[in-house]
C-alpha cells in the first residue's frame, strides 16, 4: 500500500536526500555554499543564480588581480562573506535534518496505530518502522520515500499461491521497491537482484534497516 503525502518542506526534503546519498550534515552545508547546487535542486531561482554567480565571477576577477597578500586575503574573506548569504551553516542542516526526522516518525507511528500493528522498532534516521499484524500474522514494513510518500508493505509468500509474474499488482510493486533501493542507496547483490519480489523485499527491507547513516559513522582518526 502506498500513501502519497507532501510531508517534508523543500529544505528537509533536499537535506533527507542528501543525508541517504552518505553526505554528512557538514557536507550538506559546505555544498549549499555553490549557488549551482541549490539552483539545481529547485532552492534558488534562475535571477538570483545569475546575480550570485555574477558576484562570484567578480570577486574572483580581482582576487587574480591582487599583487599583495594583504588584498588577496581581504578579497578571500569578501568571497566567504558573499556565499554566506545563500549557504546554509551545518547547526542550520542538522536542525532540518531533525525536524525532517521527527515529522517521519510520527507519521510512521500514525500508519502502525491505523494499521493496528504491533510496533517493534521504529528507525527514524532510515525512515523506516517495522511491526507485527498480529490479524495477518504478518511482518510489516512502513518506510518513508520523497517520491511516493508512506509505503506500507506486508511480508508475503504470493498471490493468493500465484507468483509475483502472475499478480496484478506486479509492476506497482516493482516500483515501490526499486524507489526504496533508489532513494536510500541501497545495493543487492546479484543473487538478491534475481529473487523474486516477495523474497527481494525482506532482503531490500533487512538491507534498510541495517544500512549506516552519515550520522553514526565513525571519522577515519577515530
């Protein structure tokens, strides 16, 4: 079952996406200092991308020009103080980032109470909630996407005994699966790509759950 919501604003969406591209909340921010990244995620207008770039390309010209250490550094700084006013600070990223996070869990909740599951963890980093139906003795997966909204999936075995090849909702399915793997960066191996879809979602789903989020990884001086 999908449930498409326009939950998260533009600067959560683009911050959630980032976040599962494996980009660390500082990595976020340093990107928003190119005016190019923002404009092509739909964060700043074709005039004002023009205008940003014109001062870029300014400063830049008379940084080459400058003879002296002392006029290099203040035209450094004039550069740093102009990309300042578009690029967002990493307090600023992580703060979207938890309120993008909050809004997901509470609607992943809302979905498990409706659906009358038993909650077993709720993964609010990777957008992802997975519980009991104890009516269906079934698993159940809800998982968060930007493209379809609220995906709420049960572990089956088939249709009613057929296989997937044979089930009418075969490519809304395929779909659905292919937009978590996509949005969440998530890789199968070659067996894995040849299961069938009620085997290839546990392994999708499993995959999510135990996927490391930028948040929690360690620095290499660690």
């Amino acid at each position: 079952m999908v449930m498409s919501v326009s939950l998260l604003s533009s600067h959560e969406s683009v911050v959630w996406s980032e976040f599962h591209k494996g980009h660390t909340t500082s990595e976020i921010a340093q990107a928003t200092r190119n005016p190019n990244w923002l404009h092509e995620r739909g964060l700043m207008t074709e005039k004002d991308l023009a205008e940003a770039l014109r001062r870029i390309k300014e400063i830049q010209r008379r940084l080459r020009r400058g003879e002296r250490d002392s006029d290099r550094s203040r035209m450094e700084h004039e550069l740093d103080r102009v990309a300042r006013e578009w690029a967002w600070s990493p307090a600023y990223v992580s703060r979207v980032l938890n309120r993008a996070r909050k809004k997901i869990d509470r609607v992943l909740r809302n979905h498990a109470t409706s659906h009358r599951l038993d909650i077993e963890s709720v993964l609010d980093y990777k957008g992802l909630l997975m519980g009991f139906d104890y009516q269906a003795n079934a698993q159940v997966y809800i998982v968060f996407t930007l493209d379809l909204g609220v995906v709420v999936w049960y572990e089956h075995d088939s249709y009613g005994g057929k296989p997937c090849s044979e089930c009418p909702k075969e490519k809304a399915c395929r779909v659905t699966l292919d937009t978590i793997i996509r949005e969440y960066a998530i890789t199968l191996r070659p067996d894995e790509v040849e299961l069938p879809m009620t085997q290839q979602s546990i392994a999708v789903f499993r995959k999510l759950a135990a996927k490391e989020v930028p948040r929690y990884k360690r620095k290499e001086s660690d």
